[in-house]
C-alpha cells in the first residue's frame, strides 16, 4: 500500500505542508505517525485533498467539506451529490449578494466621479461646492465593509479564523498583485491589528483594491478589510489576528 511523508505528499499533491498540517487539525486529511512521530498519509490522500481543493474553490465552508466527505466515504457519490446541491445553492445567493454590494459600491464610485470632473467653485470649499457628496446619506467617509465569506454570528470573526490559506500554486500571483497595489499607496500608518493605506483617489484604483480584497477574503478569511472612501481619499485598513502578523507584513507592509 502506497504511503506519502508530508513533504511527499505536500510535492505530489501541489499543498503546502503548513495546509496539511491544518487540514488534518481541522479533521479534513487523517494522518497516521510513525513510531518516530512522522506523520503519514494514505494512497488516497491525494484523491481526498483534490476533493477538498474542488470544494474549496466553490467557496464551501470547512466543516462543510468535512460533513461532504464523511457522506463521500460512504462510497455512494447520489448522496455526495445530494448533499453538495444545497451548499451550491446557498453559495448562489451569497455570491449575487456580494455582486449587488460591489455593483452599488462601483455607482457610488462613479457618482464620485462625476462629481469631482465637474467646474470646481472659486475659493474655499462649502456646503454647496460639491466636495461633500449630496448623493451620500452624510457627510464624512463612506465606509464599505466587504462582507464574509460565510455568515457567521460573532462580532469580530477573523479574530477566531484559523490563519491558514487555501490558494495553492496561486500563491506567489496573488502575493504579487499586492505588491503592486501597495505600491501604489501614498501613505502607510500602523493601526491596531494592522495597517492603513492612503491611495490616490480615482475609481479604477478604488475598484481594483475591493476586488482584491474580496478575492483575498475568500482564501484568508482571518484577514478584515474596511475600504473609506472620500471626496479627497481612498483609504484600505487591514487587521488580522496576532498569529497572523507575518502575512500581514509580507502583503501590506505591517510591523510583524
């Protein structure tokens, strides 16, 4: 019977160990030891793992996915599929929600826009000079709070997030898009839990950082991103979790 050490299983399967070791804590991926404490995993442990990372990508909660594949090791796959359908479902209305949220954060932007591309008053700004936004419920910043992946019921939940991320060979891409974005950040300042980036202010700039946030959220939901949004600024803080301080450091540029 084929057997696989982690760093085996970790290069034949294109999952890190540091995922491996979650998912077996997370009850997802059993492993035996061997005398000398290793961990060792079975011939079908590449099977399993392409079925978490396909049930992942339809963006499946892991308890979810913990829940599919005890039904899967019943080997009848009508009842996997039976079970999958609703989760499906659910993740259809979650994902509409989340389009309508970006949708009316992208008119917001363009009303923004169109606002600032007008004649500007001469002088000092005023009540009617059109800096303080009359399509906007109030003045000040608009706060846009991407929502969770998941509903969940506590106040902060990143707080409890496991710090793990399920992007594989996407990584280094995704660590690269951040790179460039943070770049293009005017100003960096140390927050609690995390950091605040000043961008300069343009609809195309303030799309792409809730894109990428979003898109973030959906593989490391430890991390809390608040987009500000201003006549005069573009505003991203993110927090994370203590454990989490190197990530936050390698992506945006904060104290570890």
């Amino acid at each position: 019977m084929t057997s696989y050490r982690i760093s085996q299983l970790a290069e034949r399967s294109g999952v890190p160990a540091t995922t491996l070791r979650f998912y077996e804590d997370a009850g997802l991926l059993p492993a035996d030891r061997t005398p000398s404490g290793y961990r060792v995993y079975g011939e079908d442990a590449v099977e399993r793992l392409a079925f978490i990372s396909s049930a992942k990508l339809l963006g499946l909660a892991l308890e979810e996915i913990r829940e599919l594949l005890e039904v899967r090791e019943e080997g009848v796959c009508a009842s996997v599929r039976t079970r999958m359908l609703p989760l499906v479902t659910d993740r259809i209305s979650e994902t509409d929600g989340r389009i309508a949220e970006l949708r009316a954060f992208s008119a917001h932007l363009t009303g923004v826009h169109a606002e600032l591309s007008g004649p500007a008053p001469e002088g000092a700004c005023g009540p009617d000079c059109g800096c303080a936004m009359t399509s906007t419920p109030a003045a000040g910043p608009v706060p846009i709070t991407l929502s969770p992946t998941r509903p969940v019921q506590a106040a902060e939940p990143w707080r409890d997030t496991p710090v793990a991320c399920t992007l594989g060979a996407e990584l280094g891409e995704r660590t690269e898009q951040w790179q460039q974005l943070v770049g293009k950040a005017e100003q960096r300042e140390e927050i609690d839990d995390g950091v605040r980036l000043s961008f300069p202010v343009g609809a195309e700039l303030a799309g792409e950082v809730a894109a990428l946030a979003a898109a973030e959220q959906g593989c490391c939901a430890f991390f809390d991103f608040t987009l500000h949004l201003t006549p005069t600024a573009l505003q991203l803080e993110v927090r994370a979790p203590e454990s989490a301080a190197g990530m936050l450091a390698d992506l945006f540029g904060a104290t570890a």
